[in-house]
C-alpha cells in the first residue's frame, strides 16, 4: 500500500512515514473518506519534514490498482505527539457540497447524470441505464439529491438498487449485483469475528393516513406484528405528488424487525459499500448473501483488518428532493389514491 501527496507540481510518496490508515465508505454517502496518520516533528532530525498543506491531492495505492482519489480536508497537529492526523474526501464531497436548480421533463436518470457533470467538469464513469423517465423540479438541491433521487424513483419500476461512487477521477453509479469478485468470508479463514443484534425499538405495525385537513383517511396495519408486539403507529399527511398509501406500505416494509450484523475478517480492498459478500459462519447463522452497507479498512504493524455492516435487503440510498411539474409525467409519484385490494401483507382499514 502506497500513499502519495501532491500540491502543486510536486509530488511526494510518504508511504514510509505513515503510522495507521483507516478508509471507509458508507451506504448514506456518495464518497469515501481515507485518514492517516504522519510522522512528523520539527526538532526530531531523523524524521523528514513533510509539507502536507489543506487541499493537496491525496492518492492511496496498492499492488492493483489505485484504491482511493481525493483531497485533504483536514490536518490535526497536537503539541504532545509525532504524529499529525490527516482526513481526506474523494471527489463524492463536491456531489454534497455543490448545489444548483434544475428542470428536467423525462429524463433519464442517466441523462440527468451527464447533465450534471457537465456543468460542473465531473468526469462520467459508469453511469447505470435504467431506462426509466423522470420529472422533477429541483431548487437548490445538491448533485447527490438530484441523482439519488432519479435513481431512487427509477428503482421503484426497475426493482434494482444504485450506489454512487468514484472510481479515480470518474463518477460511477452502479447497480448493486453479485459478481465474479463477490467474496466468500467464511469461519475458520477469513472470518475474525461476527455479531447479529436484533431488535423491534424502531417496530412499526400501523400508520394512520391524514388528508391535508388532518381529517382521517384510512389505515394500514399489519396485524402479524399488532398481535405480537401491539400497536406502534406512525402518521403521515396526503401530499399532492406522493401516494400516501404507498408511503404507507414502505414505513410498513422498513419497519419491521430490524437486525444489524457486523462482521470482523481479514482486509480485502473488494469489501466496499455496495458489494455483496457470501458469509459461512453456522455459530450466529450468518449462512448466505449479504450486502454491505458501510465498511471501514485499516492498516497498522502490517496488518490489514475490516469491519463490515452487513445486511440481508439490498439497500440504497434513498431520496425524494425536489418536486413534480405541476403538468409533469414519467416516474416521480402519483395522487393519493386507496388500493383497489388488500395487500397479501397488510390490511388496509378505510
């Protein structure tokens, strides 16, 4: 693993003079972020004086390829110690930091994608088609809301699940899916250490719909969970663009039993957010595919160690910014309306 510092046209390989590095990425965020540590001290004669200013480019490797591309953001200096701290952003930090207006009218995602990044000289990677046409007015919105929530939306009517990444200098948005480079962590190799927690503190069993009067519409309950648990009820408001039943039925869907599994295993730089990892450990019956939702690698003394979150629903990001045109079509939500029929899960109470 190498770590290399540019500012200006100077560029320096302080891979000998870094203590620890930890890189990490999360589901909620369209970047990584990549911190270090550095020997450095202005009396100590046998360690370098190493000039990493605020905003120098960052670039971490390894053996195949590069792993990490961004800046620095952050420097920390204590009186009492060697070593000076570094935190650095990809270029995922600009997609949240860059706001703008914008209009589209069916429009693919992966147009609006493009779109965007011309503005604002993102390089396009590989950008997912979904093949889905979207309206939506954005005001003020970030680059990361404006394309999650194209993506978000076309995810409705293509079943599929996107991540957001960067790839070097290019922008990727992918769609989550088991490859060739899924990774087996298995008990007895690869596997350190592994926890399941499960829990109902954030349990939701019905949810109450309001017209924009506050005047009751109807309910959705499950009465699977009302029986086990009893009621915990959640209310929601019509809104003129969004399906409140729908809206329902996905608080129904998201608030269930919740089970958060983490795992320890040896460092694999393939254990990135998005991916899928197969887990063989029969002691917490962690058997079969998993999605990551965030991970965090670190190096030190040699050894490369990752803790990964896992979970057993494919997972995005999900965002709903902006707005319908007032004469707006394509994906993006519909008027309130109640469902013809009871869902085969829940009942729904007019």
């Amino acid at each position: 693993m190498e770590i290399h510092i540019s500012a200006g046209d100077a560029a320096t390989d302080i891979s000998r003079l870094v203590t620890a590095v930890n890189w990490s990425g999360d589901i909620a965020q369209c970047g990584r972020t990549l911190s270090f540590g550095v020997a450095s001290s202005p009396i100590d004669p046998n360690i370098p004086a190493v000039d990493i200013p605020l905003g120098a480019a960052a670039l971490m490797s390894d053996g195949g390829g590069t792993l990490f591309e961004g800046y620095v953001f952050t420097r920390q200096k204590l009186t009492g110690s060697s070593v000076m701290e570094i935190t650095c952003f990809d270029r995922g930090i600009y997609l949240k930091r860059n706001k703008t207006t914008r209009k589209y009218s069916g429009a693919l995602p992966e147009e609006m994608a493009a779109d965007l990044c011309g503005e604002f000289g993102i390089e396009p990677g590989r950008v997912a088609a979904t093949g889905v046409r979207v309206s939506r007015n954005f005001v003020g919105a970030t680059l990361h809301q404006i394309i999650q929530t194209a993506y978000t939306l076309a995810a409705k009517e293509t079943g599929e699940a996107y991540q957001i990444r960067f790839n070097g200098a290019a922008l990727d948005v992918v769609r989550k899916a088991v490859t060739e480079e899924t990774l087996v962590i298995r008990g007895g190799s690869n596997l350190m250490d592994a926890a399941v927690t499960e829990s109902i503190e954030r349990m939701v069993s019905q949810v109450a719909i309001y017209d924009d009067g506050d005047r009751p519409v109807g309910t959705v309950r499950d009465e699977g969970r009302i029986r086990l648990y009893g009621v915990m009820q959640e209310a929601i408001r019509q809104q003129k663009d969004k399906d409140a039943w729908e809206q329902a039925a996905k608080l129904l869907e998201d608030g269930g039993e919740s089970q958060k599994i983490t795992v320890d295993n040896l460092g694999d730089v393939r254990c990135i957010t998005g991916d899928a990892v197969v887990v063989e450990e029969p002691y917490t019956g962690l058997n079969g595919l998993f999605w990551i939702d965030s991970d965090a690698h670190a190096w030190k003394n040699g050894l490369h160690l990752s803790k990964l979150t896992l979970n057993f629903r494919r997972m995005m990001d999900e965002q709903e910014a902006g707005s319908l045109p007032e004469a707006g079509g394509g994906a993006g939500g519909r008027p309130a309306a109640r469902p013809d029929a009871p869902s085969d899960m829940w009942e729904y109470v007019y």
